[in-house]
C-alpha cells in the first residue's frame, strides 16, 4: 500500500517553473556565488529580450533553451 503513494506522487509530479541558486549550484556543481553569476548572466540576457524577470532565479524553460538540458 505504501509503495503504490510513492508511485502516484512521482506521476503527479510537476516541474517547478524555475530553478535557484541551489538548484544551479548542484548541476553545474559550483559555489553559490558562482551559481548567482550563471543566473544574473541568464537574467541579463532575458531583459536585452524584453522579458521580465527576477532576481536570485532563472525560468526553467529559459534555461534548458539556453543549456539544452
């Protein structure tokens, strides 16, 4: 019984729509200043497009576009 609420959490699992700092120090395997450097490079770009953005985070669609992860 245990095993089958595992399981239909992990199906019912939603992607959050975007990755922090923690998230980009553990797939680039780095410091955390680092990982704010990545995501303020990230987030320079997304503003030159015109998109809004916030700071300390980065769209994780944006990011995989970007890294093609």
């Amino acid at each position: 019984m245990r095993r089958a609420v595992i399981t239909m959490r992990a199906k019912n699992h939603v992607e959050p729509s975007f990755l922090y700092v923690a998230d980009i120090m553990k797939l680039f395997d780095c410091s955390r200043s680092k990982a704010y450097q990545i995501i303020a490079e990230l987030n320079r770009e997304l503003e030159q497009k015109g998109f809004l953005f916030i700071r300390g985070r980065i769209s994780r669609r944006y990011f995989e576009e970007r890294y093609g992860a």
